[in-house]
C-alpha cells in the first residue's frame, strides 16, 4: 500500500520572520507543483508566489524539493518557506490538505525516517532530544547520537554477541568433537570480554541520560540543619522560607536549575523526625518518597555540635543514613561553616564525599556545584551520547541476560547458555529498532513535536 502523504508547520506557533511547512510523500511533488505552479530543480531554492483554488496569491517564499530517496524521510519532501505568521501558514496548510495532503501526526516525519532507513531508532529519538535540549553538553550528546555514535556502540556489542552465539552454537551442534569448546576458557573469556564491554556502554548511557532529564537531587537531614538555607544559596533567590522553628517546611520544594549548563533538579524535603504533628507527619512521608526518586542524596548536617536536633554529634546523620534508600549516591554537606569555623569546600573522608559550606557567605557552593557536575558523568570529552530511560532498561536487561549466560556456562549448559545470549542481542536490538514493536513505535514518535 503507497503511503499517504502528509503535511505540517515545521516551524514553532507564533510569528516571526520565516514560517516553513513541510510536505512528505509520493505526492508531494505534484501537490507543491499545483500550490506554485512549477517546482525548482531539486536542492536547489526558488523563489514562486503561492496561490489558492482561485487563482489568488496567499503567500510568497522559497520552495526546496527534495526528490526520495535522498531526503530526511526518504521519500519526495518539498518544503515551503513562507511568511512566519499563524495566518499565512495555517492558509498554506489548508491548501495542501485541499490538494489531498493529510496532516501529519506528531513525529511522522522522523517516523517515517526510520521506516525508510534513514535513521535507526536511537537515532531518531536523538533528533526530539536535540531540539528539547536545555544545555549545551545535552545537546552535543543528543548530535553524538544522531550521528550514530550511541548505535555504534550498540551495534559492537550486537556483533560480539554474535560471535559469540556462533562460538556457542558451533560447541552444541558438535558435542562429539576431541575439544570441548565450552570448557577451553575461550568462550569465557569472550563472555567477560563482552560485559566488561557492556558495562562501558551502560555507564555512559547512565551519564547520558542524566544530560537529557537532568540529576534529581533530594536535600535529605534533620530539621534545622540548613536545607532550605541551601536550596535557596544553589537556586540564587529565596526559593524556601528559611526561619528558626524546627519543621518549617511541611512539603516538597522543587527548583530546576543549571549547573555549567546542565539540568539539575533540586528536592527540598521536611526534617526527618518523629512528630505528632498530622502535617509535618504528611510532609516527613513526601520527604521518603522523594528520597526514593533520587540520582543523589545531598544529607544536611549541621556543623555546629548541639545546634541541630540530634546533628554534631554523628547521631542524627547515623539515623537519618540508616533510612536512606540503598544504592542511592550520598554526599554529606556540611552546613553553617561560617558558625562552626570548619572547613569549607571538599573534606577528606575514607567513606563518603562530605563538601563544607555556608550558605551565609557562599563559602564551598561552588567546591559543592563542580561536585555535582562530576556527579552528572559528564567530562567534556567524547564518547557521550544521549540516552534515555527506555534504553537504560534494555541495556539492563542485557546485562542480566549475560549474567544468567555466565552462571549456566559454569555448569556446562550450552543450550541454556545460547539462550541467554539470544535474549541479550534481542534487548540490544530494542535500542536501534532492529527488534520492536508497533506500540512502542506509537508511543516513541506521539512524544515528537509536529512537523518532525
């Protein structure tokens, strides 16, 4: 079945110089041609007058035609560069659909990019990253993507399983051979050669997707140690109402900032205490919760000895530490410097990162923003790509696929160890689209804006 072809404002709402409309399909050319008459030679740009059923002038601007398959979707694109005002688009728009164009539903474009083979799926999901980023190092992870860098890496991985399986699958279709293949070491090595390979990838993806969504960070302590003073020293205004009564924060406070251009999401939280009080109890209750959606826990302790409830002393951190989620990274700040005397900026500690600061006089923010910029993953160097949830959890799903291989290997279960890898290349290949499904496809492109 010859696809539809579609139509849609490639540019934002609102009015401004240039206004584009994009048409892609294989009537494109013939629609175009109709709208202004004659169509320029293809790539190059042509100046024509726009005009609806009557004849009439509606608009004036450059036509490009792009003939398939060298084109964004692979298919006949022509593009109409009007006038950048809602009136003007919306009438070239009407027309186009009168000629028999269809508008095209969010992120067709680059659907129908990757239909064609124009573009792999990480691909493709790079484009929307790109145009969402809010930071420069998001944006240059989500062009490493689009370039291809993230599916390289994927596509290493898919090829060394691939060897792999073949070595795998060669031992069981010949058990009678005077090697036994699983047992040489050989195919272990390979195996651990792959997940140290995968590790890599996974680590990466990690850091990408912390440029792409940001670090959630969750300000986590006793009343009074100093949260809200540090929320607001980070976010640069009064963000939090910051007084001398224990509890003073009852709820949640979020601040979305930027840390050498990075995304940070900032959670301020109510002091972790028993209380009898119905609406602190509410707020402790969001405070865990949101102590469970953290990249990383900033634990607040007051560096005063006696000034804070329980802080000082080591109590109130071991007791606020003891109910931290497992595995979340924590960094311990060191609050009120300018009180205490104590050393402000990076501690040295065996155990734990632990940043001194005074939110009075700035004194260690910005030891505490290069900390949290490391924390981020990001370098400056190459090698990173933009990722998102949906691959972290193929890639995890990988990882345990490899891990189940390497377990049934010990035991010399070759059918079950071939298995394994099958479903590690099947999670890989999730990642690019080689394997998927229509939902997912739906789900991944409505997210795209439209008219691309």
């Amino acid at each position: 079945m010859q696809p539809e072809t579609i139509c849609a404002i490639a540019t934002p709402p609102g009015r401004g110089g240039v206004g584009i409309v994009r048409v892609s399909g294989p009537d494109s050319s013939t629609l175009a041609a109709r709208l202004c008459t004659s169509l320029p030679a293809p790539r190059h740009a042509g100046y024509r007058r726009f005009t609806d059923s009557t004849g009439e002038i509606i608009d004036e601007g450059l036509v490009l035609y792009f003939p398939a398959p060298g084109s964004f979707t692979g298919e006949d694109v022509v593009e109409l560069q009007g006038h950048g005002g809602p009136i003007p688009m919306q009438r070239l728009l009407q027309r186009l659909v009168e000629l028999g164009a269809r508008l095209a539903r969010p992120g067709e474009f680059s659907e129908r990019a990757f239909l064609n083979g124009r573009l792999d799926l990480a691909q493709a999901e790079a484009v929307a990253d790109l145009i969402a980023a809010s930071s420069e190092a998001g944006a240059n992870a989500a062009m490493a993507s689009l370039q291809g860098g993230f599916s390289r890496e994927v596509h290493g991985l898919t090829d060394a399983l691939v060897r792999l399986r073949v070595h795998v699958e060669s031992a069981i279709d010949f058990p009678d051979e005077e090697i036994d293949f699983l047992s040489d070491g050989a195919v272990a090595a390979q195996l651990a050669a792959v997940c140290d390979q995968l590790a890599r990838v996974r680590k990466a993806a990690a850091g990408g997707r912390l440029l792409r969504d940001g670090m959630t960070v969750v300000i986590a302590g006793r009343p009074n140690a100093g949260k809200s003073s540090l929320l607001n020293a980070l976010a640069g205004y009064e963000a939090a109402i910051v007084t001398d009564v224990a509890g003073t924060t009852r709820d949640v406070l979020r601040e979305h900032l930027h840390i050498d251009g990075m995304p940070l999401h900032v959670v301020d939280t109510a002091g972790l205490r028993d209380s009898a009080d119905r609406v602190e109890q509410e707020g402790i209750r969001r405070a865990r919760d949101a102590l469970q959606t953290a990249d990383r826990i900033l634990l607040v302790v007051d560096d005063c000895p006696g000034e804070g409830e329980g802080d000082g002393d080591g109590a109130g951190e071991q007791a606020i530490r003891a109910q931290l989620p497992p595995g979340t990274p924590v960094t311990e700040i060191r609050t009120k410097t300018d009180l205490s005397g104590g050393v402000a900026g990076e501690r040295p500690d065996a155990g734990h990162s632990v940043i001194g600061v005074s939110a009075v006089t700035g004194a260690g923010l910005e030891a505490l923003r290069g900390h949290l910029a490391a924390s981020m993953g990001y370098t400056g160097g190459e090698g990173v790509f933009s990722a998102r949830a949906r691959h972290l959890d193929a890639l995890d799903r990988a990882a345990e696929a490899l891990e189940a291989a390497a377990g049934q290997l010990e035991i010399g279960a070759g059918e079950l160890v071939a298995e394994e890898l099958r479903r590690a290349q099947q999670a890989l290949a999730e990642i690019t689209g080689e394997f998927t499904t229509e939902d997912l496809l739906g789900e991944i492109f409505s997210s795209f804006c439209i008219g691309k």
